[in-house]
C-alpha cells in the first residue's frame, strides 16, 4: 500500500492492521507498518495517538519533540515513543526510515519502562537489529505475507526485548548485579544486608540499589526476601524437615518470621503450602 501522507515519496509503502477481539485482549498487535523515503515537508503533529511507536532511522534525520525533550535522531537511532502522550516529529530532506505502531496486552507499561531506563532516542548494540526486523516485518507484508496472531505478537515482543536490553558500556556493572545475585542465592542461610551487596558490586549503596531495582523489579532487600521464600518452598515441596527447621535454612530466627512471610506473600501458611504442594507431587506422580 503506498503511503499518502504529505512529503512521502512514492517509494514508499505502508500497511494497516485491524486487530481481532482476541488479539486486543490477549496479544501484542501491530497497527500500522511502513518505510517511508520524506522530504521536508513530512511531520506529524498529535496530541492523542492510542498505540505506540518505534522507528528506526535507515538514512537522514528526524526531528522529534517529546515529553519536554527535543532531539534529532540520525543514522542508526531508534525513536521509541507512546503517542498517547503528545508528540511530534518532522523529517529533513532525505530521511528514510522504517516504523511500526502496536498496542496490546501491557505493552505501554513495558515502554514506560523502556523510556524510563532510556529515553525516547534509543543508542545501543541492537538498534540495527531493531531496524531489520522492522524492515522484514514491512517486506513480508510487502510480498503479502500472512502470519497468525502468535506470530505477530512474538516478533513484537522480540522487539521490545532488543529495546529492552542494556547498552554496551553498561555490561561491567550488570554483571556486577549479577554477581550480587548469586551471592545471595548462595547465602540465603546467612545475614545479608544491603551494604555487604553493594560492597560485592563495588558500587555505593545508593547506586546500587537504584541499579538493582532497574535490573531485577525489586529492591536488594526485597529479593533477598523472594529467595529466602523460593528456597523455603523448595524445602517444602521436596523434604519432611519440620518449619522450624526450615526457617534457619533460608535464614530466619524463628519460624513464626517464616509464617509471617508466606502469609503476606502466599495468603496461607508454610504448612498448608506443604500439603498443597506435596499432595499434587504425590497425584503426578
């Protein structure tokens, strides 16, 4: 389909996607996919758009104003922004670049994250993946390619794990975290405090508990607390060692710490999750 939107050279192509009933509630869905080769009179300008939008910049410029922010984004950029918010953006002579618009499941929720680590312009090791798999998703549907719901929704999450992933010079304080991570779960039986982590990162305390939270949703402590309660589950479910006994193993004092916590986590106690877990391992097998 060729695109007529002013400043669009004939060149270039997009293509419309009406989601199903089912895709809107269960799927990541595209909306709208295209290359476009501008010239200077190409822009848009939106208070209000529903889905979301990525962009990758094949040759030229696009300049973009956003959430109090103003950029150019080049050769090699990814442009990553929720239209729902206001936005716009205007190409120079001589822009080619590839897009797509989707919406979905908790797709928002995911880009707010993404921005948040990164911003609207996106500079890291996958951008050029980004743009080929725009590219090959726009030459499929050019060759009028059919794929089902699951496939749709696979290829964009696939993209917004490439978005998602860590820029290059960030990888030596990731696996920082990642140390930290394994410390814990090796020690789950001893104390662990938030300063002895951030000593393993060789980080300060502060940015270190911003860094992990950025990494793994929880704060240092708080997935000290998950662990603890994986491991107890584990226990739980695999051995007849009494709660108390299992309370010291994953690190606690006593085992009314342990029943406080499968309580507020779980909503039933160490005891009736054994019974749970046990009396299904005993039917499987």
């Amino acid at each position: 389909m060729k695109s007529v939107d002013t400043g669009v050279l004939a060149r270039s192509v997009c293509f419309s996607f009406t989601p199903s009933d089912t895709a809107r509630q269960l799927y990541f869905y595209p909306t709208w996919c295209g290359h476009y080769f501008c010239t200077g009179r190409y822009f848009m300008k939106r208070e209000y758009f529903p889905p979301l939008l990525v962009a990758y910049i094949r040759e030229g410029t696009l300049h973009v104003e956003y959430e109090g922010e103003s950029f150019d984004a080049k050769k090699g950029d990814v442009v990553l922004l929720d239209c729902a918010k206001p936005h716009y953006y205007q190409a120079m002579d001589g822009l080619e670049f590839v897009y797509i618009h989707f919406d979905g499941s908790n797709s928002h929720e995911i880009c707010g994250h993404i921005l948040k680590l990164f911003g609207p312009l996106i500079r890291n090791q996958n951008n050029a993946l980004v743009g080929n798999l725009i590219y090959n998703m726009v030459k499929f549907y050019e060759q009028d390619g059919v794929e089902n719901m699951f496939d749709s929704s696979m290829r964009i999450y696939k993209l917004l794990q490439l978005l998602s992933e860590r820029e290059l010079h960030n990888q030596k304080e990731d696996t920082s975290i990642e140390k930290t991570i394994r410390y814990i779960r090796g020690h789950v039986g001893e104390k662990i405090t938030l300063e002895e982590l951030a000593d393993i990162a060789n980080l300060s305390t502060y940015y270190f508990s911003h860094r992990f939270k950025e990494e793994t949703g929880l704060s240092p402590i708080d997935y000290v607390i998950n662990t603890r309660l994986d491991q107890a589950k584990i226990l739980l479910a695999r051995t007849f060692i009494t709660v108390e006994e299992i309370a010291y193993e994953v690190g606690y004092q006593s085992s009314n710490s342990l029943i406080n916590l499968f309580n507020q986590k779980l909503g039933f106690s160490p005891k009736e999750y054994r019974k749970l877990v046990q009396h299904r391992v005993s039917v499987g097998e």
